[in-house]
C-alpha cells in the first residue's frame, strides 16, 4: 500500500494547533525532561484535558483487573462485541485514560465498538516493564471477558510504541494496528536529523533523558523497548500517521518501510503543517475526521477477515 501526503489547511486545524501548544506548555519533553515534577505536571495536565471536547453517547466506566486498570468507554449504540484497546501517549511520563476521553469518545462513537482505555503505570515510578505488562494484561482481560472478539490496538506516541510491543508479543490477539506519530528506537540507532525536523511538541533532546527514565537501566534493544528491534513476521495489518515534520517521522517511516519488507498489509499518511500526534484530534479538525473514519474502516475491515483465534 502507498503513502499517502497530505496537508493540513483547516481553520479547524490551526485552532488545534493553538490549543495543543496551551495544554503542552512546561511539560517539558525536551532535554530537561528528566528534571520535571512529572506528579505535578499530570495534575494539572489530567484537569485540563477534562474539559477537551467529547463524542455524545458514551458512557465511561472504570475497572480493575487482574494486574491492570482501564476504562470502557461504551456508545449508545453497539455494532457488534469487538472491542478497540486505546493505549494513550504522554511520553511514558503522563496521561491516563480519563484525560483521553475525547478521542476514546469518539472511537466509540465512530465505531460503534467498546473501547478499553489502559491506565498503564508511568515512568519514572514505574519504568519498563510496568506500563508494558499492564498493557498486555488488558489484552488478556479482553480476552477473557469477550472471548469470540476480534481486538484492534490504537495509541499515539508513547501509547504508539506500547501499541507495537503488545503486537510483537500478541501478534495472534491483534487484528489491526492503529499508529499515531509512534516511536521506535530508543538506542540512538534510529538516524532522526536527516528529515527537516520542526515540532512544537516532542524535542530531540528528549530521547536522553527519556531512556534514563523509562528504560531506566534495562536492554534498550529489548524488541518491547525499541520495537525496531522485533520481528515482524506475521505482523497484524497496520495503519501510522505521522506529522511531515515531526521528531519521530523517521521512527514511522521505519515502521512503515520494515512492515513493506515483511509483507504485511500497512497504510500510512503524512500530513504537512499539522503536529505531533495530530490524529487524535478526532472529529474537531475536518483532516482529522477523515482520518478517524479511514481508521476505522480500517479496523473493521480487518476484523471482518480476522480468523486466527
């Protein structure tokens, strides 16, 4: 499948832009990362995000389950038992899954599907393995509660590369994967400076501080780390997006040029002007509603022919 370029040019768009530089300000993913108050910073980061807008005709509950916490977000109207797993982004360092509640809302809505929304650990509490292994427990307790569904994964940045690392591991659990601006290498083997780079949002000096505080003295080329380091065999249907200009472009033409080796199926866009993790902007941006519906088509599409449970 090709790569599709676009470019961002709503009005929509340009607010969203606005907005995201107002509710990243003093997060600080840059080379000072390692220095922030990161409890601080999710207090004040989760209030905000409650009041982002969200998809009507959702309802939100939280569980506990066997080594794992999330949330279901569950529309009005079902089309069908398969079930969407959202892993939120934050750079390892922050979110949860009650601040993602706009775009869990409106994959909900989108969909007509449930979707579990994990509330991994966060670095530097808890580094790898923690956040990694309450993702896969999610998987599991899908599994058990639903055991005839067909499970799609969706996350963006951190979630992004969690997402991959729960594939690698569960490749026969997964029937898609849904890649926002992911993130790959964590060994400083990934070349990042040959594309023009211009993000607001995820610094290049970030790369340092974050392996200290997520790998946090573990095998960075470990494949649940750095997925670039993982086989691909076999690899379930994928879908990345990614902004033109972004820190971590190059971690998703990476991904999407191993998947092509590998023969899996994979579709990927490149939007010019937009941000870091742009497509979780959902429904509120014209390019991004698109994106939203093509990913769910997506989804859907390959659950429809997914038969390896």
């Amino acid at each position: 499948m090709s790569v599709d370029i676009r470019e961002a040019t709503s009005k929509e768009i340009q607010k969203n832009i606005q907005v995201v530089k107002r509710m990243t300000k003093g997060m600080s993913f840059d080379e000072n990362m390692g220095n922030v108050n990161w409890r601080m910073v999710r207090l004040i980061s989760n209030f905000g995000y409650k009041f982002m807008p969200k998809a009507k005709g959702v309802s939100f509950k939280k569980y506990r389950g066997d080594g794992c916490r999330y949330e279901v977000a569950l529309p009005k109207e079902m089309t069908g038992n398969n079930v969407i797993c959202y892993i939120h982004g934050g750079g390892f360092v922050s979110g949860s899954a009650s601040s993602s509640r706009g775009y869990s809302s409106m994959l909900a809505v989108t969909s007509g599907l449930r979707v579990f929304s994990v509330d991994y650990d966060l670095a530097p509490e808890h580094p790898f393995p923690a956040g990694f292994n309450n993702c896969c427990s999610v998987i599991n307790e899908i599994r058990r509660l639903y055991p005839d569904s067909k499970i799609a994964l969706v996350g963006e940045s951190a979630g992004a590369n969690l997402c991959i690392a729960v594939a690698l591991k569960m490749k026969d659990k997964v029937s898609s994967v849904i890649v926002h601006s992911p993130f790959v290498d964590f060994t400083g083997s990934l070349e990042r400076s040959e594309h023009e780079i211009d993000d607001f949002t995820v610094k290049e000096g970030c790369l340092k501080p974050l392996n200290d505080i997520y790998v946090a003295g573990n095998n960075a080329m470990d494949p649940y780390i750095s997925p670039m380091y993982g086989d691909y065999n076999d690899f379930p249907p994928t879908f990345i997006t990614c902004d033109y200009n972004e820190t971590l472009f190059a971690d998703s033409i990476w991904l999407y040029r191993k998947l092509q080796e590998n023969g899996i199926k994979v579709k990927m866009i490149q939007m010019k002007g937009a941000f870091h993790a742009f497509a979780t902007t959902g429904t509120q941006a014209p390019e991004t509603a698109t994106i939203l519906k093509e990913n769910v088509e997506f989804i859907k599409e390959n659950m429809a022919c997914y038969n390896s449970f």
